[in-house]
C-alpha cells in the first residue's frame, strides 16, 4: 500500500544495478544475477510491479504460516489483525515494496524457522517449495549464504540442546543443505557464464 500511494515502488541505490543485470542477462560484478531475473520474470505481465507483488504475496504467506504455528488455536480474524498492525505500526511494508533483495533475508528467516518447526508433517510438494524459496533467498543475495548458515546452525543447536535424535531432524537438516548447495551452483554458474570466473562473488569481500 505504501508502494502504490507513492505511485511507483521504492528504489535504492542499486535498484538501477539489478534492472539492467535482468535486461542484459549480465551479473553485475559485485552481486548475484537472480534478482534481475526475478524482475524481469516477475514483470513480464506487470511491468516492475511484479517483483513487488511477489515479495508481498511470499512475505504475507510465511508470516500467516509462522501466526499459525505460534496460536493455533486464535481465530483467524486476530491473526490478520494482528498481521495488520505489524504492516501498520513497522517498517515491513516500505522493505517489502522496494526493489532490493534485501527483503529476501528477512523472508529466508522466517522459511528456515516455520520449515524447523513443521518439517515433520510436511509434505514433497510443500517440503520442495520451502527448497525452493531457500535457494531463491541465497540466490538473489549472496550474503544471505552465510546469514542463513548462521540461522542453520543456531537451529541445529536447539535441536541438539533439546536432545532430538538424527534421525529426527535428518530431512530439515538434508533439505536446507541440499538448498544452500543450489544455490552456490547457481551463483557460481552464473558468474562464469558472466566471465567472471569459477567464484560466489568476484569482489571478494563484498560477500562478507
């Protein structure tokens, strides 16, 4: 909503950087391609809104799946007045309507948390869209590499401090590496497809 009363929606410094990198199909030297795709996919029907449309629409599913986990038991009307007042009262919706990867970390935490808590019952189909998700967070933010290996292991330990055996947090640990592995596939490929070498990130210390 922010976005759209501002008539167009919200920029950064490398916003500019990620358009042309979609358009000309060329990673930029000191960050990933993938978001540049994503808004050129994104905005095929759209135009720029799309990329925008599908951060929301990611951000709003997660947190109604995290409000669940949480209080499974409060009406559903309390957890979109609650979610409300969360768009309301914070910055959510400026990061959410803005053109920037940035978002992505934010929705990285909250998939490696709500996947943590709910990996038991979940199913392929929502077990490879999780994946999913996982490897787009990375892929569109290289720093989101390491962000969500710290947030991996944090989570390995309060599965350890809770003393649950391997054999019960296997398939969230299999998955979330299997993910992070795409994902450096990916960035890798498409930085020597960009010529810039067999590297996660030519700038070296920019990744850190």
């Amino acid at each position: 909503m922010p976005a759209i009363w501002n008539g167009f929606p919200f920029i950064f410094t490398d916003t500019l950087s990620y358009i042309t990198s979609g358009i000309a199909f060329q990673a930029p030297p000191d960050r990933p391609i993938f978001y540049g795709l994503l808004i050129s996919t994104s905005g095929m029907l759209t135009k720029i809104w799309g990329v925008v449309i599908f951060q929301s629409v990611i951000l709003s599913y997660f947190l109604l799946r995290f409000s669940n986990i949480l209080f499974p038991r409060i009406e559903k009307k309390y957890l979109y007045l609650g979610i409300t007042l969360m768009v309301s009262l914070t910055s959510l919706p400026w990061f959410v309507g803005q053109i920037s990867p940035d978002i992505f970390t934010s929705i990285l935490f909250l998939v490696l948390i709500v996947f943590a808590l709910t990996y038991k019952e979940s199913s392929k189909v929502d077990t490879f869209f999780i994946a999913t998700i996982i490897t787009l967070s990375v892929c569109v933010h290289s720093s989101n590499l390491i962000i969500g290996f710290l947030t991996f292991i944090a989570i390995i330990c309060w599965f350890i401090f809770k003393k649950f055996a391997w054999r019960d947090w296997r398939k969230f640990a299999l998955v979330v590496i299997a993910s992070f592995l795409v994902s450096v596939i990916f960035i890798i490929a498409s930085n020597i497809w960009s010529h810039y070498g067999a590297t996660l990130n030519p700038t070296g210390k920019v990744f850190i």
